[in-house]
C-alpha cells in the first residue's frame, strides 16, 4: 500500500511543486525516442513523465496505486491523453503489452522484500512486448545518501494553491540497512504539522542483476547517472534498463 505522503490530498498537491521536471525526465523521454511507442508508467504519479510521453506522441498508461496521485494527474491539462489505472506493480493486470515500461522517482525503493521486488519484475516482465524493456532507477547504497536526510540540513518550501505556503524537512529515524526509515514532516501555512513515516529498500547492483534475472530478465544496461555514463562504484544512482 502506498505511504500516506501519497494519498492525503494535501499532499498529493505537493508532489510536482517539489519534483518537478529534471535530468531523469529527460533520461526516460530519450528512452521512448521519437517513434510511437507504448509505454507504461509504472508508479505513475501526479502523471508528469506520462504526460510528457504522450505529448511526444507515445501511446501512454500511467499506473500507481494511490487515488490522490491520479486525481491530480486526471485534472491536468491533457490528462485525458493518458489511460490512468488504480494498481500496484505486482497487482496490475492488463491484457496489452508495452514496448516500454519506466518506473521513476526511485518507486522501485518502495519493495521493502525479496519477494516483493520480485513480485513487481516478474509481472512488469510479463506485460512487456516481445523485445520491450523495463527502466528504473535505484539510489545506490554506497552512496549513502540518507546521511543528508536530517532536519537540520534545511527545509525545502513550496507555495500551493489552497493550501499557501508549506515547510518540507525530511528525517531519518532508522537506518537498519538494507531498510532506511524516515519522516517526511510538514509543516501548513496555518501551523498544523504533519510527520508522515516511509521505509526504503537500499539494494546493491548485484543483488539487483540476481533479482532481474530470477525474474526472467536476460540482458541489462546499466547507467550511473542521467547522461547514460557507466555506472560506478560511487555513482549516487543505480539506473537499470532491463530487456
């Protein structure tokens, strides 16, 4: 089930104001081309890479299981260009086959189990077309990223329609490696505050590569950054694209 940073309103409202549109954007368009192709967003969100998808003229589904992340994404200009499904990665059941399926915004961390990760490839693998592939991205634990995660490293701050302006610090409160827990705590124009907790699952490259192949995945590419250079030891990014 998704965290509840993803299904209250409120801040689902947040989402694009504090993600908007970068390098990994950029990344996964290029992935698409400029052929049509189908594709599928895997943990789709508020629907800004969707969105863009179809807007180059691919035909898209955008998927996640979280109804305030797709009521913001169906309200979006052109929202009707994308085909929106209430579904979790190892739930979704579709008849159609995807030339590409992307899962973005580090979704992939949310899998907090062995069987869980293989869960969600084994049936993205299974709504593939023949010669489709499967793109992700994973923060690389080596990296140790979580280390910044702290109220005292700043806030971020958005201004949100409805709700004004909105205080964003972040937390860690366990770090039992592979498993990192944190708060997202929020902080309302009218001074109400909000600690949302949310655990990710830090995986390595190898056992990632041993993941992907159980699945049934036979070749991988693998990226270590959003220019498509060689993924290395200390690379913050573990990006996969799996056929």
């Amino acid at each position: 089930m998704p965290d509840a940073i993803y299904t209250d309103p409120r801040l689902a409202a947040l989402y694009d104001v504090l993600n908007p549109p970068a390098d990994d954007t950029r990344f996964y368009l290029g992935l698409a081309g400029a052929a049509p192709r189908r594709v599928l967003d895997m943990g789709c969100g508020t629907g800004q890479l969707a969105l863009a998808m179809a807007a180059a003229g691919h035909e898209v589904s955008g998927a996640d299981p979280a109804p305030a992340m797709l009521a913001v994404a169906r309200r979006k200009p052109s929202g009707e260009a994308v085909d929106w499904i209430e579904a979790t990665a190892a739930e979704l059941s579709l008849t159609r086959r995807f030339d590409l399926i992307v899962m973005t915004g580090h979704a992939f961390q949310v899998f907090l189990d062995e069987e869980a990760i293989l869960a969600a490839l084994t049936n993205l693998r299974r709504h593939l077309a023949p010669g489709g592939r499967l793109a992700f991205e994973t923060r690389n634990p080596a990296a140790r990223e979580w280390e910044d995660w702290t109220e005292t490293a700043g806030a971020e701050t958005a201004e949100v329609e409805g709700l004004g302006r909105v205080e964003v610090r972040w937390q860690v409160t366990e770090t039992a490696l592979p498993l990192v827990t944190f708060e997202t705590r929020f902080r309302f124009a009218d001074g109400e505050r909000l600690a949302v907790p949310s655990t990710l699952r830090f995986v390595t490259q190898p056992e990632l590569a041993a993941l992907l192949a159980a699945a049934g995945f036979a070749e991988v590419a693998w990226h270590g950054d959003w220019d498509g250079g060689p993924l290395r030891p200390d690379s913050r990014e573990i990006i996969a694209v799996a056929g």
